[in-house]
C-alpha cells in the first residue's frame, strides 16, 4: 500500500511539475517576442541569434522560476486528489500526515538537486548569453549607463569599454588610465579588445604618455600585448556575478574584496541565491499540501487562489530584501534567508493546522 501510495504521488508530483513547464515556458516565450519584436526587427538581427537568445532566455527565468512552477502544479494535483476525497481514504487508510509527506519530499529532493547542478552548469553562459544580447540590441530600453564598464583593478589603473561580449571575450572602445597619485601618467586606447589564445588583442591601438616635455603618441593598426586585468572583468557589474560559476563566482567575490570593489553586497545576494532559491522550492511544496490537502468549500480555485497569494507574497519580500542588500549594508546573507526562514514557519504552522 505504502509503496502504491509513494509511486502515485511522485508520478503525479514530477509529471505535473513537467507539464506546467511544457505549458508556461512557451507563453513566457511568446509574451517577450511580442514585447521585442520590433527591437528585433529594426536591428536586423540575424535568426540564429534569436533562437539563441530565446534558449538563454528560457533557461535564465526558468532557474528563477521553478521554485514557483513547482509550487503551482503540487497545488493543482493535490488539490485535484484532494477535491476527489482520495487525501482521507490513503489518511483513513492509516497512513499518518508525515508519512503521507515523503513522496512530496522524495520528488523536491530530486528536482532541486537537478536544479543545482543546471544552475552550476547552464546557467551561468545563459545568463551572460542573455544580458550580451539585452545590451547589443535592447540597451536603449533601460539606458545606455547599462552597456558602459568602468572598473578600477589596482590603486593606479583604470579601464572602459562602451560593450562588452562575453561569448567572444572581445569589448569595444577601450581605454586604460594608469596615474600615480592623482596625476595621469599614460593613457591606452583602442577601437576594440579582444582575448586571443593568452594575449590581449588591441585594434586601432593608441598610447599617450604624458611627460614634462610634450606628450608622446604611438600608433599602431593592431597591437598584440598582456595587462594585469582579467578579460571577464569587462563584464558590466551589473550582471557579471551571474555569468560565473559557483567555484569562479568564490574567486572572484575573493579577489573583489582585496581591490575594495564598493558593489559586493550584489555579489553575495547572487552566492546566497544559488542555495536559497532550491531550499524554497522545498517550503512551497510544504505549503502548497498544506493548503491544497484540505478539502475546501471553494473547491481546487479556493486552494489555488491562497496559493498564489502566498508565493507572491514571497516573491515580493524576497525582491524587497535582495534589493535593499545590494544597495545598503544590510546584511545579504540576512536578506537572502529573511523570505524563506520567513514563510518557513509559515509552512509549518499551515502543516500543524493540517494534521489536525
């Protein structure tokens, strides 16, 4: 009996999770063309390309989404057993409320660990796939600041680029300031930057060193040359974090703090994420059979209606936190957790409700 019961749950469990994502990551495509076809269109861009863009895009909100499709479709299905009076018959049966739980628990374990190990692998290239090709074709949406990196990398240099792509390691319109103290010693410039088997690639390459006497201009087509800077590090910081994989996004969390980089609260809200987005895909579905395995006058909507209030209600604190550490000193670890520790008493004052 008790293995009947796991296997029909977890089938249920898992093919209902796969089935709403069959259902929305189609109309999640659809909407965003919709809103960017004519960015699209009057960029020319090529088909391949958005075909690419589209994979990324499925892939990057997917990763930030699953915890609530999870929660979505455990709602529909137990609310669907529930409503057919099968929740009392396997709990008169003699199955307790706990035991009932561990197929639910069974089937989050196995779709958050395979969460972490696409988010460890996917979805960092996604993510740089998907904001490149934001900022090459969409920048002027959310203003041009977005495509522009200026980063210090010692106490003396500075470099720029207008665009950077990551999928090629090449940036455009660079420059490096070097000063000592407050006074610009040389300045590089050059059409574009790329990264070339080791070497750093310069097009249109310009060096002007100021001296007592006259400044000194050399010139030259193409210069082939090695700086004391990572080519990732052109990376805009506004999503740099996200294009990095678990053991690179340590290393470079680690060496932004030796440089005193100001930004690393938005660093450690995407480290912390990482962890805290699978471990809520286990809270949703602790309330999502909280709520849905109690048979209710309004029926399946009745249960489905609570539900979704209760992850937006999440949804909203966690943006509401995530952005007040990446742009405080609140503590981004703190706010990273506040939600799920948050609706994790939730979760189990609603399951001590249900046992009852």
């Amino acid at each position: 009996m008790l293995r009947i019961l796991d296997k029909y749950i977890l089938k249920q469990y898992l093919s209902s999770f796969i089935l709403l994502l069959g259902l929305f990551v189609p109309i999640m495509i659809t909407v965003h063309i919709a809103e960017k076809i004519n960015k699209i269109l009057s960029n020319n861009v090529p088909l391949p390309e958005v075909l690419e863009y589209l994979l990324n895009f499925t892939i990057y909100f997917s990763n930030f989404l699953f915890p609530l499709f999870l929660f979505i479709s455990t709602m529909f299905f137990t609310s669907r057993i529930a409503n057919n009076t099968e929740v009392i018959a396997f709990l008169s049966s003699g199955v307790s409320f706990n035991r009932f739980l561990r197929p639910y628990f069974i089937g989050a374990t196995i779709i958050c660990s395979g969460a972490l190990v696409f988010s460890a692998i996917f979805v960092p290239e996604a993510s740089a796939g998907f904001n490149e090709f934001q900022q090459r074709y969409f920048k002027n949406e959310s203003g041009a600041e977005m495509s522009n990196v200026f980063r210090q990398i010692n106490d003396n240099d500075y470099i720029y680029v207008s665009n950077y792509q990551s999928s090629q390691k090449r940036g455009f319109d660079f420059t490096l300031e070097h000063f000592e103290g407050n006074k610009l010693e040389y300045k590089i410039s050059a059409n574009n930057i790329q990264w070339q088997d080791s070497i750093y690639v310069l097009s249109g390459y310009k060096k002007r060193v100021i001296t007592p006497y006259g400044d000194i201009i050399d010139k030259r087509p193409r210069l082939d040359t090695i700086f004391d800077f990572d080519i990732e590090e052109l990376t805009p910081n506004s999503y740099i974090a996200e294009t990095l994989q678990f053991d690179e996004l340590n290393e470079f969390i680690a060496k932004e703090e030796r440089r005193g980089n100001a930004n690393m609260n938005l660093y450690y809200v995407e480290k912390y994420k990482r962890i805290a987005i699978p471990v809520s895909a286990f809270i949703f579905t602790l309330i999502a059979v909280a709520v849905s395995s109690v048979k209710k006058r309004g029926g399946m909507g009745m249960n489905i209606a609570i539900g979704l209030v209760i992850a937006m209600s999440f949804m909203f604190l966690d943006k509401v936190f995530g952005t007040i550490a990446e742009q405080s000193d609140f503590s981004p670890l703190v706010a990273v957790w506040i939600p799920n520790v948050t609706f994790g008493i939730v979760a189990f004052l609603l399951l001590r409700n249900a046992r009852r």
